[in-house]
C-alpha cells in the first residue's frame, strides 16, 4: 500500500519477467507489454527501454505499444503503425517514422528535427 504507481508498476513488469527468465536467457521468450513506460517517469522509461533493447538483442521477440514518438524512434528495431485497429503502416523505423505517416496515425501536425546530440525529436500540434 505504499508503493507509488510507478513503482508498482515496475514490481509487476519484474515479476512478469522473472516468470519467464528461463526462456529470456535462452533468447526464446516472447514479451507482449502494452504502454509499459505508462506512470513511469524519465529516467526509468529508459532504463525499461534499454533493458527490453538488450532483452530483445539475446534473440527474444519484445513487443510493445507506445504513443511515446520519441522513445520509439529512439528504441525500436521495426514500427507497426496502426489507426482504428487496421495497419497502415510497417517497416524499419527510419522508412514509418515519418512525419506523413505519424500525422495519418495521429490526425495532428507532427514536426521532426534532429537536437544538437543528433536524436531524432517530433512535436506534434494542432493546426
């Protein structure tokens, strides 16, 4: 009763992998995780990033749903862009992660640019 919700939720996502760690050393498991930076702040949406990146470079399958542009471009191997539970768009993050079609996902302006450390950013706004 004394956990806050981030913290909670970093106790569930460890024991949802402590579940299958076999199988993550292994590089056999599969992670299905929708919004798992929900409720965490900064410094531990990246250190879950990162330790999913190096989960998923031992040769498991982990899949995630963001609205995070900036996190996903920063993380993911491949984008599954989606609108109205229909795909519209997949493939390498480079080629989706384009203002065109984030804007047909999102129905809002969207602006990319690169900050002075060269990370890819996007703002979005409406018209």
């Amino acid at each position: 009763n004394t956990l806050s919700g981030g913290e909670l939720r970093r106790v569930h996502i460890a024991r949802v992998m402590l579940q299958i760690w076999p199988q993550i050393e292994k590089g056999r498991a599969l992670l299905l995780l929708d919004e798992p930076i929900q409720g965490l702040d900064y410094r531990h949406q990246h250190l879950l990033m990162r330790l999913l990146q190096s989960i998923a470079e031992k040769g498991n399958l982990v899949i995630t749903s963001h609205h995070d542009l900036n996190l996903c471009y920063r993380y993911a191997d491949q984008i599954v862009m989606m609108k109205e539970s229909k795909l519209i768009a997949a493939g390498g993050v480079q080629e989706i992660m384009t203002p065109q079609f984030l804007e047909d996902a999102f129905c809002c302006k969207i602006s990319s640019y690169a900050d002075e450390h060269g990370n890819r950013l996007f703002q979005t706004y409406l018209d």
